[in-house]
C-alpha cells in the first residue's frame, strides 16, 4: 500500500458471488462500476449473468447510508 498510488489502492474491498460476463466471456467491469454509481446498465442483453449486478445495487444502497 505504501508503495502504490492513491489510484491503485482501493477504499473498500467487497466479496461477491459473481462478476459480469459478456455472452463471449470477457468480463465487463465497466457494469459493476455503472451499476455502483446507481446508474443503469446500457446494454444489459450483452451480459451472461445480468442477476450478478443486484448484489452491486445492494453496496450502492449500503454505501449511501
């Protein structure tokens, strides 16, 4: 931590069961981020797992209380 910048240190750390995926396999961490900012999702039909971004909704409503 000392040695890294304040970008690559992150504020929180938090377990999930799963991470966007896109039909073709790549993970789609932009979602994640997107769905943490409480904004939605542009194209939801291109993920494999869009039910993995409730548990982000859930932190978002966590982190503003």
């Amino acid at each position: 931590r000392e040695g890294a910048s304040p970008r690559h240190v992150p504020h929180r750390i938090h377990a999930v069961q799963a991470v966007p995926y896109t039909l073709n396999g790549k993970r789609v961490e932009g979602a994640a981020r997107t769905t943490l900012e409480g904004k939605p999702v542009k194209n939801m039909a291109s993920l494999a797992n869009p039910a993995c971004l409730d548990q982000y909704r859930v932190l978002d409503r966590s982190k503003a209380a």
